[in-house]
C-alpha cells in the first residue's frame, strides 16, 4: 500500500514543479511584449514625432491660394476714397497634378456654357490646345524621325525636347482652329498657365446670369470650376482719384515692366490676375 501511494505523490509533485515555470514564461513573454511596445510608442512619438506629423500636414491640408477685396482707403472723417465693387466671376482652381489631358477635356465642355475672348490667343496656344488632345499629341509624336525622339549616343531624349520638335512638325502644315475650338483654347491656356491650388478667373467681367446657371447647374462635370465673386477697385469720388492714390494693374496689362523682376521676386504673379497698385 506504501509503495502505490507514494508513485501518484511524485507524479503530483512533479506537476507542481512545472505550474511556476510555464507562469513566469508567460508573465516574462507578455512583459517583453509591452516593454517592445512601449519603446516604439516612445520612438514614434518623441525621436520621430516632428517627422511624422509633417508628413500628415503634408498630405491632409493643402493650401489654395486666391484672390479677395483689397482694403479701403478713407479720408480723415472717414468717409470712402477708394472702395471696392463686386462682380460675378467663373474661376478654376488647379488641383494637385493634373494632366492636360483632363483641362482638355474640360475646357471643351465649358465652351457650352461659357463665351470668353480670344483675341490674344497666339499659334502657338492654338498649337498646345491642339496637342492637348491625346489623339493629335500620337499621331503627330509618330511622325517625329528617330533623331528628334533618340540622341547621337542611342539614349532617349527629353520629354519637353521631344514636345518642342512636335510643335515645330505641326507648325509647319497647321492653319489655324475653328471658332468654337479657339473658345476651348482660350479657356484651356488659362487653365494650363495656372499654378498648382492656386485660382485664376476664366471670365471675370461681363458674365451673363445665363451663363452662371449653366456652370452652376454642371459644376459636379467640372472639376476645380467654380461660380465666385471677383472684385475691381472703385472710386466714389471720380476717377481723378486715381493719378493720386493709384489704381491696379488689369490681367491683360500684367505687372509694370520697370518694377517687374522685384514684383516677381516677391511671389506675385501675372497669372493670378491679383495685380499690384501702380
């Protein structure tokens, strides 16, 4: 009886042994665990938290850039020397990386509802219109010969090269767009000489309630197109204001060519059509 009792003992005890062990494994695996996890927290958040939260404002905020009503100038009893007025506006705001292709495609689409100049459209804008279009930029590039695609030594050359020999294909056998396809092109050369989320007007003087409804009305079909105000200074007192206090530069007239290096250093650009006070 001695002997079968004392076999189950042993075999007890030695379970009992092995019961600490396997729980201070445990308790040393997940204490590992934390302490790993702890140490990340800590890299993340204090050596590389800077870093990291640069690279979120980089990509969740961006800045778009536009134009608004400059101040006024009073006189001494306060009363308006130089104001401004508002008036109905189309502008385009140039998202991040988008291709001409797509400005194409748009400004095609805004010719339906939309009349704007093109008195200042050069062949050379008629030409970059024309290439917009995918169809035209392929079948022109195919009749480019190898040695404006391929330099002397067998590598490739540049996309802008390449783009200019094209240019300079077409220009020898093109005569010109048709009238609706010169709207488009107005609109597109607005379009494509705007910088990236910054806003340029596609009409600003002389927009029609009709037209307003129409953009309005397909403004989901129109990416970055939006109905706005723009603003143009006004002087209740008569234009002879103006030899005194100034006046701003038009779009069409761009920036003052004696202070035009200076204006330019200072980020103010001629397509923006925010002209400075000469």
């Amino acid at each position: 009886m001695n002997i079968i009792n004392r076999k189950p003992k042993k075999k007890q005890n030695r379970e009992k042994s092995h019961i600490p062990f396997r729980l201070n494994f445990l308790f040393f695996i997940v204490f590992a665990l934390f302490a790993a996890l702890i140490i990340q927290l800590a890299r993340l958040q204090v050596l590389g938290g800077a870093s990291y939260q640069a690279m979120v404002n980089s990509t969740d905020k961006t800045i778009v850039t536009g134009n608004v009503p400059r101040g006024m100038v009073l006189d001494s009893k306060g009363r308006v020397l130089v104001g401004n007025s508002a008036k109905s506006a189309i502008s385009y705001t140039k998202n991040m990386n988008v291709l001409s292709d797509k400005m194409y495609k748009e400004a095609n689409e805004l010719t339906q509802y939309l009349t704007v100049k093109t008195d200042t459209l050069s062949k050379r804008d008629q030409i970059d219109y024309y290439l917009s279009n995918p169809a035209n930029l392929k079948k022109w590039n195919a009749k480019l010969p190898k040695s404006k695609k391929v330099a002397a030594d067998g590598s490739e050359l540049s996309t802008k090269k390449v783009y200019q020999s094209t240019i300079d294909l077409v220009e020898k056998t093109f005569t010109g767009l048709s009238d609706e396809q010169k709207q488009a092109a107005a609109i597109f050369k607005i379009m494509s000489g705007a910088y990236q989320l910054s806003t340029v007007y596609i009409k600003n003087s002389d927009v029609t309630d009709k037209e307003i409804a129409e953009i309005s009305e397909h403004l989901t079909s129109l990416p970055g197109i939006s109905v706005g105000t723009d603003w143009e200074r006004s002087y209740p007192n008569g234009s002879s204001m103006r030899s005194i206090i100034g006046s701003v530069s038009t779009e069409s007239q761009g920036l003052p060519e004696d202070s035009l290096k200076s204006l330019l250093a200072q980020g103010i650009h001629e397509t923006t059509g925010s002209g400075p006070v000469i």
